[in-house]
C-alpha cells in the first residue's frame, strides 16, 4: 500500500495465499478487483464480473436471511453456504465474505470462494489483514478524490444558489465536470434513511456511471444530490430506478425526489425546490413508493401550497377531521373505508373486496360516514372534495413525519 499497490495487488496475492478466487467490492457491491480462474467460480460470481456487479436478486436473498446484518454487526468474515433460494441465483458454491473495516467503520467487502480444503486459522489471518490492507487503500483513494469532489460540491452549490449568476468562471468550472450548462438539467434529491451519506452516494455514483449520464453529486443537508445532464425525462426515470436497485444491499431504505427537466441552468433553485417537494410527498403517493417525480404531484403541489389557515376554514376537511377524531375515539375505520371507497371510483363492489368486508357492512359504514360529516356520497363534486381533504390530510402528515 505504502509503494502505491492497487486492489488488484491485494486480490491477486490473496488469491494466491488461499489457491482460491478473490473479489473485492465497493460499499454497494460493486467489482474493484478480482483474481482468480473463472472455472473455479460459480455462475453468481461469473454474472458479477460480466456486469461489474453483485446481483441485486442474490443480494437481496442475503440480507433477508441475515447474512449482511451479522457481517456489519460484527465486522468479521462469515461463511455462507448456497441454499434453495440462493442457488436459483446462481450461487452454487460456498464463499467466505469478510468486510474491509477501518476504525469500526466499513469501506466494502473482500469474496473467496470456498474450496475443498477448508480454511484454516492462518487463512483467516490472511483474510483479515487483506482486508486492513484494502480499506487502506479504499481510504487512501478517496482522500485523493477529496478535493476533487470538494469542487464538484462548490459548482453544485453555486448553481442551486438561488441568486446564481451564469458566468464564464462557472461555466469553467462545471466544464471540469463535463456539465454544459446550456443543455437540459434535472435535480435527484436522494434520502439516506438510516444509511451513511457516504455509502448512498457511492451508490449513486454508480448508478450514473452505468447509466452512461454526466452528473455532479454532493452531500447537502444530510441528503444526496445529484445534478444530472440529459435531454430526455426517461432518462431520470432510469436513474433513479438504477439508484434503487445500485443501494439495495444498504441496510435501511432510501427515496428518491426528482424534478422536470430545466434548461435554464439560472433557475436550478427552482428544480431543486422541487425535488425535495417531490421527496416530502413521496409518502402521500403511496406506502410502498420509493421514487417521486414532480411531475406526478398533480393536485398535491398545489395543496402543498396551500396555508394552514385556508385549510381549516375548508368543511370537506374539517370533515375528515372530525371522521378521524369518532374513529379514534370509537376504535372504527370509517376513515380507511372512505378512504378506499373513494381511491376506488366509487365502486362499492371493488371498495369491499379491498377492504375484505361484506358489502352489507360497506354499505353500513358509508351511511354512518354520510350521516356524520353531512355529506352525500352520490355526489361527484363531494366526492372530489373528500377525495381531495385526504390526500391533504396524508401530505400534512408525511410532511410531519406522523
């Protein structure tokens, strides 16, 4: 490390202390090096050299069963042997994982195939000091890239700045970054969740190198954000699905706001602006969405808008207010029932299948909902400004955090 070895030098004599393969990977299980016969490898391994890669389905296999979470909780190697689910994603040969740790603090991961002969105590010495060894250099690496990417954060800055002023200095310095700034521009606001910035930004990386875009990227107000060149929408719609599938290895679950397209690089305030409003609703759009685009907001963003004030003066909403108190009160469900009455047109026969209950009850329960905010159900307009009052009522609590 101190003569300027690479990963490559590390998994090249680690594979020749334990006669097995070696790969190392990134914090997103992305390839840094390998060394090693591919006949001596399984298909898993093969598809992760081909495409750069761990298979997100084999990844996904293995935090569910644990494997991942007793690995970053203990930070010491762990065998894993091919099972029924793991096998049918090629995996068909054990393995040996062991994180590259520094300071308690993982930098990525080191694969040894697992051979005839069983590993012994020295192997493991081997293991760990090849890992100590690549976190090193990992760590020395991005010191390099620090102020590399220190710039990069600056221009991002500047052109977030709502005052930002398109000059020929800034255009110098996007130009260090490949960004044109009178091409089409988006923003992606990534949330990290429970996971280290770090680490969600690495993956992000990744996904816009595999994605071939020119982006710049930082960390700004514990979130990732990306500024990426492309002239077209679904170009951002694969992004951020490539961002998803780049972080699933992470422990906990990210999201994503993305704006519309700009061309106005004077104006990336507002694409900002939006993004995070994208990202703050993503929760009103539904329980299980890990992307918002602004463009889907619709009759959101402009309820987004609207003051608090305005909005307790509104009768459908004090409506719903009081609908939420009685079932609070009475432990009923008269607020889901509307709820998955209206999200299905109306449709009592679709509302009670969803909600598993006999339509008879359906029935019963609408009634007592008409009888106790004064409303008719029958009504198209009602029911748009019911419909309406609970979207509002599910962006003021994801706004909340409730």
């Amino acid at each position: 490390m101190l003569d300027g070895g690479s990963l490559q030098d590390v998994a090249q004599e680690l594979c020749k202390l334990l006669q097995r393969p070696v790969e190392i990977d990134d914090l997103s299980f992305a390839v840094l090096a390998a060394a090693g016969s591919e006949s001596e490898i399984d298909e898993s391994r093969r598809a992760a050299l081909r495409e750069g890669r761990s298979a997100p389905a084999l990844l996904e296999h293995l935090r569910r069963s644990g494997v991942l979470a007793r690995i970053r909780a203990s930070f010491a190697p762990e065998r894993i042997d091919p099972d029924d689910g793991a096998s049918a994603y090629g995996m068909t040969m054990a393995r040996i994982l062991a994180p590259i740790v520094v300071a308690r603090k993982i930098y990525g991961y080191v694969w040894i195939i697992a051979g005839k002969r069983d590993l012994e105590p020295l192997d493991f010495h081997a293991i760990e000091h090849a890992a100590t060894v690549a976190a090193l250099i990992l760590f020395r690496d991005q010191t390099g890239r620090q102020a590399e990417e220190r710039a990069e954060s600056r221009v991002l800055s500047r052109l977030l700045s709502e005052d930002a002023r398109i000059d020929n200095t800034l255009r110098e310095e996007a130009g260090r970054f490949r960004l044109r700034l009178e091409a089409l521009h988006a923003i992606v606001v990534i949330d990290p969740g429970g996971n280290e910035v770090r680490a969600v930004e690495l993956a992000a990386r990744n996904a816009v190198r595999r994605a071939g875009l020119v982006a710049a990227m930082g960390e700004r107000a514990g979130r990732v954000v990306m500024l990426v060149e492309t002239p077209k929408a679904e170009a951002i719609s694969d992004l951020c699905e490539r961002v998803i599938t780049e972080a699933q290895p992470l422990e906990d679950t990210i999201r994503i706001g993305a704006s519309p397209l700009y061309e106005d690089a004077a104006t990336l305030h507002r694409a900002y602006e939006y993004a995070l409003e994208a990202l703050a609703l993503l929760p009103a759009l539904g329980d299980d969405r890990r992307i918002a685009h602004f463009e889907e907001l619709g009759i959101l963003h402009w309820l987004y808008a609207v003051p608090q004030e305005l909005l307790a003066e509104n009768a459908f909403a004090r409506s719903i207010q009081r609908l939420a108190e009685h079932d609070r009160a009475r432990g009923a469900e008269l607020l889901h029932t509307l709820e998955v009455f209206l999200e299905c047109d109306g449709n009592s026969v679709r509302a009670s299948e969803k909600l598993i209950v006999h339509r008879h009850t359906l029935k019963y329960r609408l009634e007592r909902i008409e009888e106790l905010c004064d409303v008719d159900l029958s009504d198209p307009l009602c029911k748009l400004n019911l419909r309406a009052a609970l979207l509002s009522r599910r962006m003021r609590s994801a706004r909340s955090g409730d």
